[in-house]
C-alpha cells in the first residue's frame, strides 16, 4: 500500500501535466483592432465601447464563453484585441454598443473579425447587420429524435413573448436594464455609477446642468503674440482640463497653466495665427439635488451633509416667501424687528403674541399685518431729503414738471423749481440753475454754428453760409452762387483752395466723381490721377495755347492703346496703336514764296530747321511748286540745304510750272539726299548725294529761281513746305 502510494505520488504529478498540457498551453489568436473615431462634426468621439459575444466555438475547437467588455475611447483612440470570429461556429460575432461619456447609447454596430498578423481598422471587421444563423445541413441517421419545436407546445410561443429575454448585454450578478428591443441586458458603468431612470449610467454626484464641457474654444487672439485665454468656465477639478492644439493635447504645467477660468500659454507652447484649439473639462454639479451622494457635504443654498442638509442663512428673504404661506408669522423674524421700542404693542396686545414682551430682537417677533389690534403707525422723525428712508417731499402742492434743486449753503436747504416756458432750456449761471434761451437760438437765418477758439458757439455768415431755400452752402464767402461755393474773400491774405487726397484705403476707387441728375458718371478722375471724361472742350486765346504739354524725356513704359504723348528729347509728339509707338510726323513750315524776273539768282522762299529737330534716322520732306508766267523766256532753279546744293534744273520759255521733290536724311557727320524735279512739259528726272560736312546748328533751306535773260516774263514760288518724320524704331 505504501509502495502504491508512493508510486502515485511519482506518477500522477507528470500525468495531470501531461493531461492538462493542452488546455494550459492552448490559447486563441488575438486579431488586433486599432483605429480613431470621429464624430460626424470632425471632433474625435470620446466615451466608452461597450462589446458583447454570444458563446461560440474558435477553429481550433475552443470554447468561448459569453461575456462583455467595456473599452474606453480616449480622444477617439480605440484599440483592443479580439478572437476571430470568421472562421468560428456559425453566427458568431460581436455588437459593439458606442456610449458617451454620460453614459448614452450613441450608436450600435456589429463586427466580424478575421484571423489576422496585421492590424486591423474597424472598417475591416464591420458587418451590415447581425448575421443570420445557418442551417448547418447534417440530417438523418444517427437516430436521434428529432427535436420539438416551440409551435408543437400549445401556448409555448404566447408565454415566451410574453416575457423579456436575455440580451446580448446580459451577465449574472448585474442591474438589470431594458434595452431599446425589449431585451434585458447588464447596466454598463463603474461598481460606484449610480443608475438612471432611462438606464443610463453616471457618477451619483448632483448635476444642475452639463456635468462636462466638450469642444469648447477658449476665448483669445491666436497670433503668435497672446498668452492668455479664458474659459466659460473654471474647470472642476482643474485636472479634469483636456487642453487641444490642432488635435495635440497640451500638458499642464508644460505647455499651459491654469487658474480658476484662466489659460495661461508658456514659452515656446503659444498658439499660432490659424492654430485650432479645442478643450474638454469637468463641472461641479449644484449640491441638493437627487443624485448627490449620501453623505458628500451640501454646497449653495444648502449647509450640512445629504440626505438631510439645511437650507443656508441668507437663502430666503421675505420676497421669497409667499403672503399665503404656512410661515408667514415669521416673516418679520427673518429681518428681526422693523420697529422701535417706543412703538412696542401694548400689554394686552402683547399677550395675545406669545414671547413678544422685552427688546425687539430676532427671538422677539412682532407681526403687524396678521393681527387686527395692530396697526404700523410710525412716528415721523426728521430726515435729510435724499436719505435712505426718504418717505416724502417738503410741503407743497406738486406740479407736473417741477424740478428739486439745493438752494444756498447756509442752512442748505431745498426747493421747488417750476416748470420753463415753451422753448426754454436749463441753464447755469454759475451760481443756480435757471430756465433760459436755448443754445441755438437766436442765429440768423442761414447761420452755421461752429465752436470759436474760446470754446464758445458762434457763427459768421460772411465766410459760412447756407441758404435753405436755394439748398446752397457758401464757404468762405457769404454768397452761395451755386450749390457749393468756395472763395477766401479775405483781402489781402485770401487764398481760395480745394484739396482732395486720396484715403488710407483708397486702392482704385475714383477720387472724384461728376454725376448726372440719374447718378451716372460724366466724368471723374481716378486714384491715379488719370481725367476720364467723355469730351474735353478748351479754348485758345492769343496770349496761351489751350493744350501744354512739358512732355516726357523717354517714352512712357506701358502706354495704352490710343494714348498720345510728347518726346521732350527727340522733339516729337507719339502716339500708341496696335502696341506700337507712332512717331507723328510735324509740318515745320509751309510757306507761299515770291516772283522775280530778275536774270540773277533770287531767293523766293525759305525755312529754318531747328538743329534739335535733326536726329538720325529722320527723314525730311522738302516739297516746292513753281509757276511761269509767260511763255517766251526759259528760266531755271536751284534748292539748297545750307551750303549744301541738293537740285537745280532749267525750264523751257513754253514751261508753265514746275515741282520739285527732295528727301533728307540727316546723320551723324553726315548727310544723305535724293530728288526728283518735273514740268509740264519736261520728264521726270532725279538723283541724290551724300555730304560728309553737313551744315551745324539750325539750317536755312532755301528755294531760288532766275530767268536766263532780261524779261517781262516771271517765275513764282506758289509753295515750299518741309515736313519731318521722326525716327521710330518698332522691331
């Protein structure tokens, strides 16, 4: 026996190890599920996940027993690890219930987990609904009965419905709550929650409104400068305070302080111009309420400890206490007496109040207005007219408008100042107060008041006038003679000026504006200075043209189409078309010349070109007619350029006219030309030269003509006319 049982003692240790190797070993695979949780309003969902499993069997054969567990989601971070369900007995999945933080159901989903390695999202594991249970096929043989099914028992289906069923919530030694479909499930929540009516859950503390505040924006300027924000709130306890930047929880102490309501940014922690910030935090719920726990100390109008507090001194006044309440009597108590001992009741009266004999006091209560054989007949004593128990004024029959004012200092005393005349203001007159003639009376007609340099209101109609009537204001002068007129009429120092400049702010709106009786505009100038206006008329008189121009030394940079400017240095007037500068080609002189018959040479016309008016690259037009009057003699011509001879040429005594053509082009230390001459009866002919010395300065151009012999006959210069095109380059 001995030996047997030492045997067992061997043997049977290294058995059971062996025996319950499988189920010591043997644990499920966990799938991972992590992921954040938003709201539909962008902020991260906080509260708790609250999941639940039927029995089911894993893969590998192991039992899963039914249970639940509550997974709290912090700043919408939910992460747990579960056994799959895909590959277990049918019907197996999880309902996942999502509660707030004050314990509301918010919504309800369901999740069919896979074997994973990887981390899952919950988009991965969501079902669309419960999933249905399926016949696991089988069927015959193995001669079991068959099972009986709830509609073979009479009455069986009426009973079951009429009774609540488990949920999938339901766990033994639990408040038992009754879930939205009927079904009782386990009430969710700390060991310390207290439960509520509509099955919720919470801590028992009293709540007098939100016992949280989420997703509140502190108030402040977020521009890289402001370190102080302010709560609606003072957070209770101040560790309750959940503290965002852009979605970064803050800490305390490192980032931020807190004091009562105020948010106090750190060094290096300040919240930039476009930073979010967002904070969540506790508040203390109002004692006496149902909820608050037993025992905790009473706050607000309440003293002591619950269930039974007091109610706090001070809490009710008589305005408080209706005229029909059960305490009335001791109305007057709660302000102690309101009287003196000299008013006290009398010895009869006071013995229909018991305890009412001796000094007024708080225990010493005298009620006037329940007893009939008491009055609240007073006393009058003397009082200061604005005192605190001012009851009255001084003697005297009161009149609608009637004014209290201090009369003198020895003895001060008051009186009764009737009511002005129509039209009268109250004035001082350094000493009283007085009904007198209004401030703005007593102006002329079309005066405007202004406050002169002593402070005192005057007016001048002489240099500020308005006339009412015509509905003009005259500035400076006393005669508006249109519906705005400015002039200094001052003599001698008078210096009218109008000075309109532009705003802070005035970007591209027009400075000026020039309307029609409809509001539409007939011409303004711009902030750029630029006069738009439909026409412009001007007149020129002998003494001044109506348009100068001082030009510009170079071209403007960015003319517009259809500008026109002056080239102060090229000496020429352009013009802007099809993104082009156009030079303007300038008439220098056109000129009717004279007759001769004399045999020798004799100028008939001439003009002076400006030195500054020859560029290179210019191009001037020399042009000039002649006529023959007479047809018996010959007679010929020359034109020059200063001392450079550009052309001559002879005509028959039958030549009636003739015209000559010749073009220069003057350059740097050199000069260029060509020509072309014609009658009426004689070809056309040309040519041209080249100078290496032309002329300085200003040019003389001259036009002479001759007859070959003495002669009644004559040759006139009818037009010499030189034009210049000025150099343009348009590459």
């Amino acid at each position: 026996m001995h030996g047997f049982i030492r045997w067992a003692r061997g043997v049977l240790p290294v058995a059971l190890l062996f025996f319950f190797a499988p189920f010591v070993w043997a644990q499920p695979q966990l799938t991972t599920i992590d992921d954040i949780i938003y709201r539909a309003d962008g902020e991260k969902f906080e509260g708790t996940a609250l999941i639940e499993w039927r029995n089911f069997t894993l893969s590998d054969f192991t039992t899963v027993a039914a249970y639940s567990k509550a997974v709290r989601i912090v700043n919408g971070s939910l992460r747990i690890g579960l056994a799959p369900t895909t590959n277990a007995s049918v019907g197996s999945h999880y309902q996942v219930r999502y509660l707030n933080r004050n314990g509301r159901l918010m919504f309800l989903e369901y999740w069919g987990v896979p074997p994973s390695t990887s981390i899952l999202k919950i988009n991965d594991v969501r079902l669309a609904g419960p999933p249905m249970p399926q016949d696991q096929g089988g069927g015959g043989g193995g001669g079991s009965p068959d099972p009986v099914a709830i509609p073979d028992v009479t009455g069986l289906a009426e009973e079951l419905n009429a009774r609540a069923k488990k949920g999938l919530g339901y766990q033994p030694s639990s408040v038992a709550v009754i879930n939205s479909t009927g079904d009782l499930e386990s009430a969710v929540g700390e060991p310390t929650d207290c439960v509520r009516v509509n099955g919720t859950t919470g801590p028992c503390s009293a709540e007098s409104g939100p016992a949280f505040v989420d997703g509140e924006v502190p108030a402040g300027l977020t521009n890289g400068t402001n370190t102080t924000f302010t709560l609606a709130n003072a957070p209770d306890p101040a560790s309750s305070l959940r503290l965002f930047r852009n979605g970064l929880l803050q800490s305390a102490g490192v980032d931020y302080t807190l004091s009562g309501n105020i948010i106090t940014f750190l060094t290096g922690a300040l919240p930039q111009t476009g930073d979010l910030l967002a904070s969540s935090y506790r508040l203390p719920g109002a004692s006496g309420q149902i909820g608050a726990i037993t025992g905790s100390q009473a706050g607000g109008a309440l003293t002591g400890y619950f269930p039974a507090p007091s109610i706090a001194a001070g809490a009710i006044s008589d305005q408080h206490v209706a005229s029909n309440a059960a305490i009335a009597e001791s109305k007057l108590a709660l302000n102690f007496a309101t009287h003196s001992n000299s008013n006290d009741p009398s010895a009869d009266q006071k013995a229909a109040l018991a305890g009412t004999t001796g000094t007024p006091a708080g225990g010493n209560r005298y009620v006037t207005n329940q007893d009939p054989r008491l009055t609240d007949a007073r006393t009058p004593s003397a009082h200061p007219l604005l005192a605190s128990n001012h009851s009255d004024v001084a003697a005297g029959t009161v009149a609608r408008g009637d004014l209290i004012v201090g009369m003198g200092t020895a003895p001060a005393a008051w009186t009764k100042l009737a009511l002005g005349a129509v039209n009268r203001c109250l004035t001082s007159n350094g000493f009283d107060a007085v009904w007198n003639a209004c401030l703005f009376t007593g102006f002329p007609a079309g005066a405007v008041p202004f406050v002169d340099a002593s402070g005192n209101l005057a007016h001048n109609q002489s240099r500020l006038n308005w006339d009412n009537a015509a509905r003009r204001l005259a500035i400076g002068t006393g005669t508006a003679a249109s519906t705005l007129t400015v002039h200094d009429a001052s003599a001698g120092d008078g210096v009218t000026t109008v000075s309109v400049r532009a705003g802070a702010n005035q970007q591209t709106a027009p400075m000026q504006r020039w309307q029609n009786a409809s509001a539409a505009d007939l011409a303004r100038v711009e902030s750029d200075g630029t006069v738009m206006a439909a026409a412009v008329q001007a007149t020129s008189t002998a003494s001044r043209a109506a348009w100068q121009e001082t030009g510009t030394a170079s071209d403007p940079s960015s003319p517009a189409p259809g500008s026109a400017w002056f080239n102060s240095t090229e000496s020429t007037r352009k013009t802007r078309e099809a993104l082009q500068n156009h030079s303007v080609p300038q008439v220098i002189c056109s000129v009717a010349g004279t007759a001769t018959s004399s045999s020798t040479m004799t100028t008939l016309g001439s003009c002076t070109v400006p030195s500054s008016l020859l560029r290179p690259g210019d191009r001037l037009e020399i042009r000039a007619d002649m006529s023959h009057e007479g047809s018996s003699t010959a007679f010929s011509f020359l034109l020059n350029w200063g001392s450079v001879f550009l052309t001559a040429r002879s005509g028959l005594g039958s030549e009636s006219w003739m015209s000559v053509r010749s073009e220069v082009f003057p350059a740097s230390g050199a000069m260029q030309w060509s020509w072309q001459s014609w009658g009426n009866s004689s070809d056309v002919i040309g040519g041209g030269g080249v100078s290496s010395n032309p002329p300085s300065g200003n040019v003389l151009v001259e036009l002479k003509g001759q007859m070959s012999t003495t002669t009644a006959d004559t040759v006139t210069l009818r037009n010499l006319t030189i034009v210049r095109l000025p150099a343009q380059a348009n590459p």
